[in-house]
C-alpha cells in the first residue's frame, strides 16, 4: 500500500517506518527534503521509503497519515486541496478545548476521514506490547471500508484495532482519553496504555 506521511515527527517518523518495515511503500513529507534529519529518518526506515514534499505526499499516498502540530493543520489541508476520496487518518491533537477530529472532517475536502493513532504516544506505537497483551487503538469514522483499511494498518504493526464507531464518537473520546492521560500521567509517566477486554460471540 502507497501511504504518506503528512509529518514526519515522533507519531510520522514512527508509525512511517513501521509500515515500511511490513512492506508498505511510505512517502515522508517535508519543506526540506534533502535535509541531514530527512535523510537520517530515510535511512533508518529502508529501501521501500522516500521523502517527497506535502504535495508530492499528498498526490503519492492511498492512504495519508497526518501527523502534525495543531496549529498547522488548515493550511496543510488547503494546500492538500481535493482529496478524490483518499483515506485520511488524522493523528493530530489540540489541547485548546475544540475537537482536532471534527476539525479536519470539516476542512478535508472530499477524503475519507478516519480518527486514529491519537490515543498512544509515539514510544508505545514504536511497542504496543505489554508482556503477551497488545494495546488497543481506538477507531472512528463514517466510512466502514476506510476503518477496516486502518484496522489492517494496526494489525501490521501489533496494534489490537477498537471500532469505535462513527464520528459523532470522536469528541466524547477525545474528552476521555485526554483526562485518562491528564490522570495518568503523574503516575506512569509515558510508558503506558490501553487495552479494551470484551468477550467474542
């Protein structure tokens, strides 16, 4: 699968080379990609990964990954323009009391938005195994066959995808898992997730 990193930071530069290392081919987005930190994160992430400017990403990926500030989020999708029904996974968080999720439902031009990979901190995607237990990742959005696409996208790396229903869904988990980790925090540090039990059948 052709996936671009929107980002190329903690959640990008990780979750990017993950999915290379599973044999997806991944395209890191970047103002400068000939820089010394672009070219050090090509070669750590392997032959199947190149960097490409947002544009470049934006038209290369099936699946786009966002995984930036806040703060830069309506401009990356302005200039990201038309989205021909591209699955879009929005990573990115806001700590301002609105909704990163509804946000880029609203700003993302015709893409099938799917809220995922916001839950964890990089340290835990990079291992989501806490002895013979995986972390669950939570996942929302309108588009059924989208959300399937980023379950696989969890299986590949040891994630234990969560459906979690449709975007309405987004903001009430939003408020939960920011105050879990407001609470949390203190206590555990980053080293710590998730993991939701329900019965089969």
């Amino acid at each position: 699968m052709r996936i671009a990193a929107i980002g190329s930071g903690h959640i990008g530069g990780t979750l990017g080379s993950l999915w290379t290392a599973k044999g997806h081919q991944v395209m890191f987005s970047s103002r400068n990609p000939q820089s010394d930190r672009m070219q050090a994160l090509l070669s750590a992430a392997g032959h199947t990964a190149q960097v490409g400017t947002v544009q470049e990403a934006f038209d290369f990926g099936e699946v786009i990954l966002l995984a930036i500030p806040p703060d830069g989020v309506e401009q990356i999708l302005r200039e990201a323009g038309d989205l021909h029904q591209k699955i879009l996974i929005n990573s990115t968080n806001r700590f301002d009391g609105k909704s990163a999720g509804m946000e880029v439902i609203r700003l993302a031009k015709n893409a099938r938005v799917v809220r995922a990979f916001n839950s964890l901190p990089w340290e835990i995607l990079l291992n989501p195994q806490f002895g013979p237990t995986n972390v669950s990742m939570f996942i929302t959005g309108d588009d059924p066959a989208a959300k399937e696409v980023v379950a696989q996208l969890c299986h590949d790396i040891g994630l234990d995808p969560v459906d979690a229903g449709d975007s309405a869904n987004i903001p009430h988990l939003e408020t939960a898992f920011g105050l879990l980790w407001k609470v949390l925090m203190p206590k555990f540090g980053r080293d710590f997730g998730f993991r939701l039990l329900r019965r089969e059948g």
